[in-house]
C-alpha cells in the first residue's frame, strides 16, 4: 500500500479499526458487490466517522486533530488500493467463487446445525428416557430396599430391647444373688462364731471332765480308802469281841 503508512502515529489506529471494520462488514454482508462494499466501506469509514474515532481515541493516544486528514488521505489511498485489486479478473471471479463458497458453507452450516440440534434433542429424549427408566427402576429398587432395611430395623431395636430386658433381668438376678450371698455371709459368720463358742464351752468342759476325773480318782481313792477303814473298823470290832470274850473267858478262868 501508499499513502502515509511512515506515518507511526496514524498507522496503529488505522490498522487496528479500519480492518476490524472491514472484517465487520464482509461477515454481516458477504454477498456484497465491489461497489456496494466500497460504498458501505466509505459510509462506516469516511468523513464524520473518520472525525469521531479520532475524537474518541485521539485524546487517550495523544493525537492531533491536524493527523485527521492525514488519517482520511490513508483511508482514500488505502480504498484506491482495493479498488484497484478487486478490479483485476482474476481476483474478481476469486471473490465470487469464494462468495459462492462461503454462501454453500454457510448453508452446508446451517444444515449441520439443525442437524446437530435434532440429534441433540433426539438424544436428550433417549437420554431422558433411559433416565427415567433408570430412575423409576432405581426407586422401585430403592424403595424395596428401604422397606427391608426397616423391617430389619425393626427387628433389631425389637432384639435390642429384649436384650435390654435380659440384661436388666440378669441384673436383677445378680443383685437379688448379691443380697442372698450377703444374708448367707452374715449367717455364716454367726455360725463361725457360734462354733467358736461351741468349742470354747467344749474345752472348758473337757477341762471340767478332765478335773471331774481327777476328782473321780481321789474320790474312788477315798471310797477305797474308807472301805478299808470300814473293813478295819469291823475288824477291831471282831477283835474288841474276841477281846471281850477272851476277857471273859480269861476272867472265867480266874475267878
């Protein structure tokens, strides 16, 4: 391209707006003409557009009103440019069969995207189907399980509440078996000590039996003892009445 393209202040912002514009413009008409592109090109572009973008972007890039017609001169060259290109044969019957294409490809776009968006509701209904076949077997399932899960739950705080009462009862048992062990360990020690009396009494009655005996024997000894005193007794009567009638007879004798 001519023009002022040395021009580094002017060139950026041409480059960066003047060609999305005309990206712009050939996606939102691509079945446009040279001449109705370039007019459309001139009207989004020229004059006091031209003045607005540079009212716009001027003062953030610092650029002068004066580089405002400079901006347009780049914009005319730059058309001059384009016209010249679109005017060459080869290059026109290039962008109509490129606008031939793009229109098929659109098209050929437009159908795939309908096509996509059938599938995709088609899709969505087996999808939805499944799912909801899934989701009312799963629930069926579900809901089964659940109703057996309560029944054995049931079940368990009913076996938990007799194991409750069992265990209760057992501790009944064992306190009642507690207060009978110690009632039996009172009456045993009573027992003992019964039985220790009992053995004391039996030790001072063998003590009593063993003085008794002791006694027994001196007594018998007495007992002897006085029979044979008896027996002498009688004996010196026999001899007091032997005596007495040896006297007598000795008497008789004398006299």
């Amino acid at each position: 391209m001519s023009g002022n393209q040395d021009d580094t202040t002017t060139a950026p912002v041409y480059c960066s707006h003047h060609s999305h514009l005309f990206a712009e413009i050939t996606k939102k008409h691509p079945n446009l003409t040279t001449e109705e592109l370039e007019k459309e090109f001139k009207t989004k572009v020229e004059g006091p557009y031209a003045t607005k973008l540079f009212e716009e972007y001027g003062a953030f890039n610092h650029i002068s009103r004066d580089q405002v017609d400079a901006f347009k001169a780049f914009v005319a060259d730059e058309l001059m440019w384009t016209r010249y290109i679109y005017d060459k044969p080869e290059i026109g019957l290039t962008l109509q069969q490129g606008t031939k294409l793009v229109t098929k490809f659109r098209a050929r776009i437009a159908e795939l995207k309908e096509e996509h968006a059938a599938e995709k509701k088609k899709l969505q209904s087996e999808h939805r189907a499944v799912y909801e076949a899934f989701y009312k077997g799963a629930c069926a399932d579900y809901s089964s399980q659940i109703k057996e899960l309560s029944a054995e739950n049931e079940r368990l705080k009913e076996e938990n509440a007799e194991v409750k009462r069992l265990k209760q009862d057992l501790l009944d048992e064992r306190e009642e078996q507690f207060d009978k062990f110690e009632v039996l360990l009172g009456a045993k020690m009573d027992l003992e000590k019964d039985v220790k009396r009992k053995e004391d009494r039996i030790k001072d009655l063998e003590d009593e039996v063993a003085q008794l005996k002791k006694h027994k024997g001196l007594a018998e000894e007495s007992a002897r003892g006085l029979e044979y005193i008896a027996e002498l007794k009688n004996g010196n009567k026999r001899l007091d009445e032997d005596i007495k009638i040896s006297t007598t007879k000795l008497v008789g004798r004398s006299t």
